[in-house]
C-alpha cells in the first residue's frame, strides 16, 4: 500500500468512528435523542434544566413529606376532600424524590458520555414521570368535581362521596395508570402513547373549566337564596358559603397554576407527534416538562397560604413533636 492509499484509508476510517461516535443508539421504547454540541442549545438546556430539578427536587421532597405527616398526625383530617389531597401530595412527592432527581442523573450520565447508564436513568425517568404527572392531572380535576359535588348535594353529600367510594376510586386510578405507564414498552412507535396522553391532559383540563363554571353558577344562586330567606337563618348559612367559597378560591389558584404548567407541554406534545423527536422538540419537551414538574414544588406552600385549617395543622403537628419529651416528663 502506497502513501496515497494509505491517506485515503485513514480518512474513510476517521470518518466512519465520527459517524458512530455522533449516531445515538435507540433506547429501549425511547426515541433516540440528538447529539449535544458543547455551548449548543441542548447542552445549555440540559444543564439549566438539570439544576432547576435538583434544586426543586429538594424542595417538593420536604414539602410534601410535611403534608403527608401533618395528615398522618392530625385526626380531624379526614374529610374527603382532604382525602383527595393527601393523594396528590403523594403524588407530588414521588415527582420530587424520583422523578427529578432521575431526570438530574439521566442528564448529567448523558453529557459525561455514559450511555448505558443514562438510557436506564432514561427508562426510569420516563415510566415514573408519565405515571405521576397523569395521577397529578387526574386528582386535579377529581378534586375539583368533589368540590362541585359538595356543593350540588350539600346535605347528602357525605352519604353520597363517602371514603370507601373515595378508596376504590384512588385504588382503581393507581391500577390503571400503572398499566398505562408499563404499556408503553409493549408499543413500538410512541405515537399512540403520545394520543392517550395529550386525550387525557386536555380531558384534565376541560374538567377543570366545566366543574369551576358550574361552581360558579352554584354559588351564585346560593347567595340569591341567602339573600330572600329571613334574617334568623342568613348569618349561620352565610358562614357556610363564605367558608365553603375561600376552599374553592384556594383550589382555584392551584387548579389555574397546573393549566399554566401543563399546557406548554401538551403543545410540545402536539409537535412531537408532527415533527418528530428533533433537535428543537427535545429542547422544548425537557423545558415544558421540567416546568409541568414545578407544581410538586410549590403546591405544598399554596397549601399552606391558602387553607387555614391546614395551616394550621401543620403549625399543631410541629409543636407538638419539638415539645413531645418535655410534655412526657410533665406528665408524668
């Protein structure tokens, strides 16, 4: 072999390791993911995304796990739409033990050339995030038809939602996302996966909007009645639905703040489905998502903001356990 072969040897053969080297391997039931250039819009997102998860991960973690044990600790939280609640701050604690500090490791095994580690981070990310984001969606909306309920029977409600209905319900809906969620690797292409769950974002939130304008009209007709019936019954049913009004107003600003979150990513999803897994798509999927993770962050604070009773629940429960040695030995 000449030197001139032997040039054109080295070039197809450097050639062919740069193509290899720049071709992703597919991962499992995931679509490839594109190559990140260093300083390129990929490598930037993935760096500010994976810093804002763990930062947040942090923050969901021990947030909800105060809720969760305010609930466990303090007996006269039992009612239904508590109930609900407890279930999406599990939820919401899953997305913040799991769900973003997977997201972390699966960007930073990616971007430190580990493929093998970062397509299992990948797997885990993917299957856990889509089973609590759809349980998120669907408590959401739930809870704001629990609301609606309690308003519409008023005094037969707890004959009608009672806590063993509220269990087959949370049991059923656990069941069935699951399977969803592991279906996804019995599926070849992600389009009919992508379908079922953009159908069940926009069916989420089209709840939201009808339960809350019926709440509306509700109330309104309530206070016209308040209004005819004689002075001796206004003050105490006047109680009622102010009471009954700042509980809806409070799971209005977190029902309003999830629709914000959740749409950027259901028209990401939308893209996805028209023009693939590209370069851009990936940016604005991991962007929105990270974004739709963010309630789990801060619906422990609205909780404690807005819901008096919680608020102060959780004040009891704490002072309660800071003080518990020193009250046994007063005791006793």
């Amino acid at each position: 072999m000449n030197d001139e072969e032997l040039s054109v040897y080295k070039n197809i053969s450097r050639n062919e390791s740069v193509l290899a080297g720049s071709i992703n391997p597919r991962c499992f039931f995931l679509d490839p993911v594109n190559d990140y250039e260093p300083g390129g819009l990929l490598y930037i997102e993935s760096v500010v995304t994976t810093a804002i998860n763990l930062i947040c991960a942090l923050i969901a973690t021990s947030g909800n796990a105060i809720i969760i044990f305010t609930f466990l600790k303090s007996d006269h939280l039992r009612s239904q739409s508590h109930l609900f609640l407890w279930c999406l701050a599990f939820a919401d604690f899953a997305t913040g033990l799991i769900v973003q500090p997977f997201y972390g490791a699966y960007k930073i095994a990616y971007l430190a050339g580990h493929a093998s580690a970062s397509c299992v981070l990948r797997v885990i990310l993917e299957t856990v995030a889509w089973f609590s984001a759809a349980m998120s969606c669907t408590l959401f909306a739930t809870i704001t038809g629990e609301r609606y309920l309690a308003l519409h029977y008023h005094l037969r409600y707890h004959d009608v939602v009672t806590t063993r209905k509220i269990l087959i319900f949370i049991a059923y809906l656990v069941i069935t996302l699951a399977i969803l969620s592991l279906l996804r690797f019995a599926v070849k292409g992600v389009e009919p996966f992508l379908y079922i769950n953009i159908i069940g974002l926009l069916s989420s939130l089209f709840t939201l909007l009808i339960c809350y304008w019926k709440i509306y009209k509700q109330v309104r007709r309530h206070f016209r009645m308040i209004q005819a019936q004689s002075l001796t019954t206004t003050g105490s049913q006047t109680l009622d639905v102010q009471r009954y009004k700042r509980s809806v107003i409070s799971m209005a600003y977190v029902s309003v703040l999830y629709m914000v979150s959740y749409l950027p990513f259901t028209c990401v999803l939308f893209a996805y489905l028209s023009f693939g897994f590209t370069s851009n798509v990936e940016a604005a999927y991991d962007i929105t998502r990270t974004i739709a993770f963010m309630p789990s962050s801060w619906n422990p604070f609205l909780y404690f903001w807005k819901m008096h009773e919680l608020r102060l629940a959780v004040r009891n429960v704490m002072r309660r356990d800071s003080t518990a040695p020193f009250t046994e030995v007063i005791e006793l």
